[in-house]
C-alpha cells in the first residue's frame, strides 16, 4: 500500500470518527430508576402461565420477540418474522394485549416495520430488517429501537429508532443513529432497556463488526428531539448481548452471551451507573453461543433465562444466584425437546409484579410465560427437594 494511500485512509477514518463524535450528545449523570422498581411481587398464591402471541401467524421463521408495558398498564410485544434471517421480506410486527385481564387475547400481528419503510426513510438501500426493542415512556409514547442490515448479514448492520404517539397505530419517520466510525456498521439491540433517574433511557446494545464488544446505548428526549451516547462494556472478541440487572441507582450486573471456546455466560459489574465495568468473568452456567436474559428478584438475586447447555437451545431453564453470579441454581426447566430449538429470552416485570418471558419456540411463534416470585419459589423448594428442576 502506498504512503499517499496510507494517508488518505487516515484522514477518511479521522473525519469519521469526528462525525460520529460531534453526532452524539455528551451523556447526562443519572441513575437506573427501575432498579427499586423491580423490586415488586405479586401475591401469595403460586402462578404460572404459558401462551402464544402470535399462535396463527404461519410463516416460516419467526424470531427474538422483545415486551414493554404502557404506563396504562397495556402490554406490547414486537419481533421479526419472514422467509429466513437477513431475508428481504423480513418484517418487524406488533401486538398488544389490555391491561388487567390475564386471559385477554393479543390482538392479531400487524405489521409496523418494512424494508421498504425503512429504505425510504432513511434515503438509503436495506436489505432487511432484525432484532428489534421496545421503550414505554412516561409519556405514553412507545419507542422502537430496531436493525437494518445495509450489506451481508449481522456485520452490515446499523440501528435506528422511531416514536408511536398512538399506542403502536401510527410512527414516525424512521430516524437513524451514528455510532460507530466505521460506516457506522453493525450496531444491534437485542434486550431489556432500563430507564433511568434523570429521564431517557439506558439500552443494552452491541456491535459485531471487527470483533464481539458489548455496550449501552443512552438515550434522552430533549425539546422533542432524540439525543444519544453510547459506552463500551468490554473489547476483544469474547462476549456481547448484554442484559443489564440494575441494583440500585449506582450498582449494576451485565450478563452476557458467550462467543469464546469457553461456552459460559460471563458476567460484569458497575459500582458507578454503568459508566465503568472493570471486569468480565465466566460463571459457571453453560452458553451455546446463544441469547441470555436477566432480571433481580425482589430478594435481591439475580435471575436468569437461558440454554441448559453448550451445544445446542434444546433446553430452556431458569436459575438463581445469591451471590452476584458466583454460583448458581437451576430451580425450573421450562422447555425441553432433543433438537428443538428454544432461544432468545426477554425478561421483564410487569406493574403487578408478574415475571413475563417473552422467547421464540421452535422457530416459529412467539410464546411468553408468566409467573411470579411465589411459583419461583416453588420450584426452588421442589430442587432442594431433590425434585427435577
């Protein structure tokens, strides 16, 4: 490569990566304000359901649902489907069900996002569309965080954002957020987003392009306009996905999906509001290379949904740590079929203090179970019993 050449490369990636500095708002101080807020629990008596919400969809692959309440108390849910993964007809759809009724059916999925949609947005070819995220502000507003893949597949992706004023009827102009230096590629959002104390948005993201590195992605509405930053977890080549567990205003726990030969969930902590994770370690639980959820218990334990192996998503269970991820114990399985597939938990609590796991089962729906701390704790007494988890 020529000097000349050497140089003009230098001064492209410097303009880049000043466009992506001057493109970000600095990040206002604040805490994570739905850590207290996960502190809730039901009632007394043990409760688990299971259900569909996309039972008659009928298309070949539907996959990584994500849930959110409205402040009214509705429950939303949205996910991908189509052909295939990275394919053109990839749609993002959408469904609610009433607040207050356990047993009310979600309403039939409609479609909120195309390829086409977004293409025209944004001024810019899509390929396809991908995982996608809810945000329910105070508001009343709903958010939508969700992928596009501009070229090849996951590494060729970029995020963007738009806002239902409507309860999901109606969104925005899809508007797309810079935040890497790299042609702004592969930027992804896969799980739950938690709010904080000053206002906005704290949402657990990642990037796949030259390596595996987990961040988070703050957001803030300002005068009606979306301001954004984003922090970095950990480099290297090793984890990402990550599932942020607040504590407290200032203390967190990250779990995060494994890409290393290890095969485990790893796990980081933050003593400051997310701003410094100083270290990442492997626990004992194992990881296929595949999609984690966590949640903290009103106890202050963490729980989490995840493959029960480092081969396959056969299995779906559900353990508990006493001791921030140190050990670990598996109190139930919820699915398990040799070769099926059970993958991508998104754990959330509801404002009645229910545990809703959204996941796709076998490729093709969309299923959620709920419970509550009183089943948990069920299950749990049913393991030390020497029960099958």
């Amino acid at each position: 490569m020529s000097l000349p050449f050497r140089i003009l490369l230098a001064v492209v990636a410097g303009l880049l990566c000043w466009g992506v500095i001057r493109g970000m708002t600095p990040m206002q101080r604040g805490g994570f304000a739905d850590a207290l807020g996960e502190r809730r629990k039901a009632g007394r008596d043990a409760i688990f359901r299971k259900e569909f919400i996309n039972p008659e969809q009928g298309l070949p692959m539907v996959h990584v649902a994500s849930l959110a309440q409205m402040p009214d108390g509705i429950l939303s849910a949205v996910w991908y489907a189509g052909t295939a993964e990275c394919h053109p007809d990839v749609r993002i759809y959408f469904s609610q069900r009433e607040a207050g009724l356990a047993d009310a059916p979600w309403s039939a999925p409609r479609v909120i996002m195309t390829r086409g949609l977004a293409e025209h947005d944004l001024g810019r070819p899509v390929k396809s569309l991908g995982n996608a995220v809810l945000l329910a502000n105070p508001d009343g507003s709903l958010r939508l965080l969700f992928v596009t893949i501009a070229m090849g597949k996951w590494s060729g992706s970029q995020l963007n954002s738009c806002l239902s004023n409507d309860g999901g009827l109606t969104w925005s102009r899809v508007e797309h957020l810079t935040l890497s230096p790299f042609f702004n590629f592969s930027e992804l959002v896969r799980n739950r987003p938690v709010a904080r104390t000053g206002g906005g948005w704290c949402a657990p993201i990642y990037q796949e392009f030259l390596g595996k590195f987990p961040e988070l992605l703050w957001l803030q509405e300002r005068n009606g306009k979306l301001t954004f930053s984003k922090t970095r977890i950990a480099g290297g080549c090793s984890t990402f996905q990550p599932s942020l567990i607040p504590g407290d205003e200032e203390q967190a726990d990250v779990l995060l999906r494994d890409y290393t030969s290890a095969r485990r969930i790893h796990i980081a902590s933050s003593y400051d509001a997310g701003m410094d994770w100083p270290f990442v370690t492997a626990t004992e639980l194992p990881n296929p290379d595949a999609g984690i959820s966590g949640l903290r218990l009103s106890d202050g334990r963490l729980l989490v949904a995840f493959n029960d192996s480092a081969k396959d998503r056969s299995d779906l269970t559900l353990a508990v740590s006493a001791d921030r991820g140190r050990s670990w114990k598996r109190v139930a399985v919820l699915e398990k079929e040799p070769g099926a597939s059970f993958s991508y938990p998104y754990l959330m609590r509801s404002t009645d203090g229910m545990i809703r796991m959204a996941y796709t089962r076998k490729g093709k729906v969309i299923a959620l179970g709920s419970f509550n701390e009183e089943w948990l704790a069920s299950q749990e007494a049913l393991a030390n019993q020497g029960g099958t988890p």
